[in-house]
C-alpha cells in the first residue's frame, strides 16, 4: 500500500497545477480500496507503520487540490483511526506498566491528533453550519445542525467523534468537559440521519458518554447499557470494539463482574476474521480486552 501511494505522489508532483488535481481526484478511487485493504488488516505493528506514513502522503496530496472534500475524509477518518488505535492505545500501556509520564505524553499528543482530525473533517461542516462547532453556542448549533442533511454525515460523524475523544482525554479541564453537551447533540443528529452509520457508532458513543460519568455530572448507567446494546444489536455483536467500550465503560462503573467477564470472554473468543473488513478493529479490541481483563482485581472493589 505504500509503495502503491508514493508512485501516486510522485506522478502527481510531476504534472503542472491543473493535471496535479486531476490526477489527485482520479487516485481517490485507490485512496478507498487501500483504506478498505487497512480495515482489514489484523497485524497492528504493520498497520500502525502503514497508516502514519500514508497519513502524510495524504497531506501532500491535499496541498495540491486543498478543496477535495474526499481527501479531507480520508485524513479526517485516518488520525482519528491512528489515534485511537495507537496513540491513545499507547497512553494506556504506559499506564498498566506504571511509566506515568510517559502515558502523560502519548495522551497530550492523542488529543493534538484528535484535534488535528477535526480540523479535516470542519471544511466540510462549515459550509452547511456557517461556523465552528467548538466556538458557537449550544443553542446557534442546535438550530444549525438541523441544516445538516444525510450527504454531511461522515464529517458529522467523524467531526463529533475525534472532539469527544480529545475531551474524554482532558476530564480535568472543566471548560472542556462543558462542551460535551455540544458533542452529544452532533451525535444525536447522527442517530437522527441514520443511526446504523459507522456499526452504530453514535449509540456507541452515547453508551461511553453516559457510563463514563457520574450522577452528578449528567451521567446514567441504565441509559448507557440501552445504548451499548443497541450499538452491539447493529453490528451483531461482531465489532468487538462495542464490547470492549461497554465492559471497559458500563459493567466497569456499575461493577457489575458478570457483565464485565461476559464482555471480555467474548471478545477473546470470538474468531479473528468475525467481521474481516475490520480485521484491525477487532485486533486491537482483544489487545485491549487483555489489559483491562489484567487489571480486574483492581478494577472490581468487591
């Protein structure tokens, strides 16, 4: 896949301004077969090499056509996929081994990355919003996402779920954490478009934003194990990543031991090629389940 993207770059930095664009927006069509390709890999040292070097060739292609709205998705979904399943995934490592500092560094470097995904997937957005969703109102957004239509939803989408993702990683920040009610109403307009988008992963995320806070703060366990369920309903229980986050999230903070065994015995069971055009997904769902299965006896008070 590198060597595929690299003959690509190099014919379009090769071509005047006008062929370079052309020659971008007919290589988008090999830019999905070799994200489709990624998906499915299992082996995550080679995806992890893969994807950061393709991620940069992506750039180089953009700075020659900065209006394709296809590339900017590309880069959007990539470090938002980068990051969750590296970088982020990295902090967590250090921290089981105790190395703090370290796992300090990879978090502050997964939230730049996570904010570096939106930045992408924000053109897209703006265009039909008339602002940025991280500066306007909660009411100005409210009234603008009902603007958005079902041919916006993987901005939407991608857009909402990298912003979460750098807030849920700086819940000392109370200005930040303010913004998740923001984050919650652009994944309820995602439901709202189609609810099965991405396995799901809107009510996936309902699931972790619900059961990862307490009472006071707006949190509700009944309301995050509807969402998990309807998450894992869509995707049958085949993207493993749903059962990992509703064990690592509801059966966690309803130490509900059942729950949580059940979660983590399926995930390390389940065949690798379960659903093979997420080979990678479902990889590092049981890398992770192994960690937090290790970490049990300090997880469960009881």
């Amino acid at each position: 896949m590198r060597t595929i993207s690299s003959l690509l770059i190099v014919v379009v930095l090769l071509l005047g301004c006008s062929l370079r664009k052309i020659a971008v927006r007919q290589a988008v069509a090999v830019m999905q077969e070799s994200r489709d390709i990624f998906e499915g890999e299992s082996d995550l040292g080679l995806a992890e090499s893969a994807l950061a070097s393709n991620l940069k060739l992506l750039e180089v292609m953009l700075r020659q056509d900065p209006d394709n709205r296809a590339l900017q998705q590309f880069l959007a979904e990539g470090y938002a996929g980068f990051t969750l399943a590296f970088v982020e995934d990295k902090a967590e490592e250090y921290d089981a081994l105790g190395h703090d500092d370290l796992a300090q560094t990879e978090r502050e470097r997964a939230k730049k990355l996570y904010y570096r995904s939106c930045a992408f997937s924000a053109p897209a957005l703006k265009e039909v919003l008339a602002g940025n969703p991280q500066t306007m109102s909660e009411e100005q957004l409210t009234q603008a996402l009902k603007k958005i239509t079902k041919e916006q939803i993987a901005p939407l989408f991608w857009y909402a779920f990298a912003w979460g993702s750098a807030v849920n990683l700086d819940r000392d920040n109370l200005d930040s954490l303010a913004q998740l009610s923001k984050i919650e109403k652009m994944m309820q307009r995602v439901k709202e478009l189609d609810d099965s988008y991405y396995y799901g992963g809107a009510w996936l995320f309902e699931g972790v934003y619900y059961g990862a806070r307490g009472v006071t703060l707006g949190g509700d366990l009944e309301k995050s194990k509807a969402a998990f369920e309807k998450a894992a309903a869509i995707s049958q229980r085949k993207l493993l990543m749903t059962e990992y986050f509703y064990a690592a999230t509801y059966c966690v903070f309803a130490q509900d031991k059942n729950c949580f065994a059940e979660k983590i015995n399926y995930i390390l069971n389940a065949p690798d090629d379960i659903l093979p055009q997420q080979n990678l997904a479902n990889a590092l769902a049981k890398r992770k389940a192994r960690r937090l299965q290790a970490r049990a006896p300090d997880i469960f008070l009881e």
